[in-house]
C-alpha cells in the first residue's frame, strides 16, 4: 500500500540555521504530495504542495520539490526562525476513491533564538 | 468564511462507555474525512464521505467505530464501548474535491478524546 516515511524527529535548530526534513514516499501511481504544519495550540495547516513531478511547492520561505526519481518531497528553508517551530507532517494524496491523505509520523522542530 | 469547527474540543471518558464527536464542514464542501492522530504518530484515515455516495469506511479499526453525515453538512463520529486504545485526537477535514489534483483538505482544530 502507499506509505510515508520521513525524518524521525525531534530536530533542534537555531536561528538563521538551514533546515531540510526528508520525506520519501511509495506509492501507486504519482500522487500529490503535500507538506501540512501543526503550530503549537493550533489545528494542522496546509504549507505547501505539488502535484506532479518537478513541480516545486513553496510557502513562508519553505520550499519541497517533487522527485519522482528517488521518490521524495523534502523540506526545505534557507533561514529558520523561531515562529517556525512546529511539527511538520509529509503527505501524500491518493489518486483514486476517497483520496484520503496517507501521512508520516511527523518530525517536531524547535528553533532557539 | 468559517473554518472546519469540531466539538467537543476536548473529551474526558470512562472504559465502557459511548462518545459522539462532531464536525462542522466548510460550506460547500462536498468531501469530508475523518483522521486519527494517536500520540506522537502521524494521522490516520479513518472515514470518507463524498455527497450522497456510500461513505468508504475501510480506515474504520472496528465495529464500535460509526459515522454518519446528513447530506454534505454536519457528520458525526461515534464510538461505542470505548476503550484506552481509543485514546487519540480525533481530527475532521473538508474538501471541495474540485479535481483530482486540486483535493485539498482543510482540518479542523480536532477532539483530544481520553478515556479512563
């Protein structure tokens, strides 16, 4: 079946520091792949998405590229703050029936000033 | 417009007995999807209800587990005879299903379900 797997967390960063969370999926098919954040006390949010190969999903400074090569859809930001602390969820949309989401386990990121 | 709104926010239960949780979707919404996030896990799909069609339950982990939706407004989540296994937030996410390509999910704040 399709499955999600990405970087075990928790990850610490400080300010200003390059962030990237791997995220590499198997799935039938080429499906949408999606990043969605969770903010301390606050419901999961869509950051960005792609939905086909070489597409490049970017929000807030953060960017995913869709690599069907190695199947991947990793996180990445060129400058971390520490209103960026949250735990990020990679996700893929299925083509067919319900579409349902398949996510990752999540990865919790801290960024210290 | 309003957001996907769920309640209770928070529900506090003993083994053995029943819940409801409720989901508010996006007006106009047509899909709406029910998830499971167990602590420190990603979510998990439980529901799916597309307009008048039958839902597809396949994520559903066992008969004590229902829902229902009343055309494409408010569903419910029951779960009888609960057990400590139940013990999750309990998420709700809508859809316009536009296309194929263009099905994003808007989540609900969820409800944190313990039980006892």
């Amino acid at each position: 079946g399709n499955s999600v797997t990405q970087m075990e967390g928790p990850v610490t960063l400080s300010e200003e520091a390059f962030l990237t969370i791997n995220c590499t999926y198997t799935a039938t098919g080429y499906p949408s792949l999606f990043w969605y954040v969770q903010y301390p006390g606050e419901g999961l949010q869509l950051l960005l998405k792609a939905t086909k190969a070489d597409d490049k999903g970017s929000n807030k400074g953060f960017e995913a590229t869709y690599r069907k090569e190695t199947t991947s859809f990793h996180l990445e930001k060129g400058s971390v703050q520490v209103s960026d602390s949250a735990v990020y969820f990679c996700a893929l949309s299925e083509l067919q029936g319900a579409q349902k989401l398949v996510f990752g386990q999540g990865t919790r990121l801290t960024i210290n000033p | 417009g309003a957001g996907v709104s769920q309640s209770p926010s928070n529900k506090v239960t003993e083994k053995g007995k029943d819940v409801e949780l409720r989901c508010d979707p996006i007006s106009g919404h047509t899909a709406l999807y029910w998830y499971r996030q167990r602590l420190g896990q990603g979510l998990e799909f439980l529901i799916y209800f597309q307009g008048n069609s039958a839902p597809d339950k396949s994520g559903l982990p066992s008969d004590r587990f229902s829902a229902e939706r009343t055309g494409e407004s408010v569903s419910t989540l029951t779960i009888q005879r609960t057990q400590q296994e139940d013990s999750a937030v309990y998420l709700c996410a809508s859809s316009r299903r536009a296309s194929v390509t263009s099905n994003e999910q808007f989540f609900g704040p969820g409800t944190r379900l313990t039980v006892l």
